[in-house]
C-alpha cells in the first residue's frame, strides 16, 4: 500500500514537471519578453493545481477518457514529428478529430449513466 502511494506520488511530480517544460517552451516559443513568460508559466501551474483534482476525479471515473486523452497525445506528438520532417498536417483535421471523439465520448457516458439509472 505504502509504495503504491509513493509510486502515485512519483508519476504525479513526473507529469508536473513535464507539462510545467511544456509550459515553457511553449512561451519560449512564442514571445520574446521574460516577463510574459514567467507569467505564462506561472498562471499555467497555477490552472493545473486548481483544476488538478476535479480532471483527477473525472478521468478516474470515467477511464475511457484516460485512453482518449493518450491518444490525443499520440496524435498531436504524431503532427509534430510530422512537422519536423516538415510535412504540414492541416491543424483543422487533427482539431476535428478531437472534437469529434469528445463529443461521441461525452454521449457514451449520458448513454452509460441513464443505463445504470435505470438498472
């Protein structure tokens, strides 16, 4: 039990630090004022730790998301090795894509709570 928690406690600081590069390559990327970018950053860790639990509760009850959500992040790590060999993929396709299985997720769950309603 103790290590699991631990192991927990790693994967989360692991994703933390992740996303928080994220962040900052990402302002990096896109201004040239120092101070633009700390506060991107900052408000970045800042939305994270606010909204960290209440998408920790969601997913964790509903883990077809989880396997959405990864495969978002192959996708869009896909269109960016893709853009690294300089093929441009058409960000309105990939945009649709997500939007479309959002939107067919979100029915599977009404679908699946009115079910157990009714079981």
């Amino acid at each position: 039990m103790k290590s699991a928690f631990g192991s927990i406690i790693l994967q989360i600081i692991v994703i933390d630090m992740v996303f928080s590069l994220d962040s900052i390559i990402t302002a990096v990327g896109m201004v040239d004022k120092v101070s633009v970018m700390i506060a991107a950053v900052v408000a970045s860790v800042g939305l994270m730790m606010l909204f960290a639990r209440a998408i920790g509760n969601f997913v964790s009850s509903h883990p077809t998301i989880k396997m959405l959500a990864l495969s978002f992040l192959l996708a869009v790590g896909v269109m960016l090795i893709a853009e690294g060999f300089d093929h441009k993929v058409p960000k309105g396709y990939i945009y649709f894509a997500m939007a479309f299985s959002v939107a067919v997720e979100m029915l599977n769950i009404r679908m699946r709570k009115k079910k157990a309603v009714r079981n």
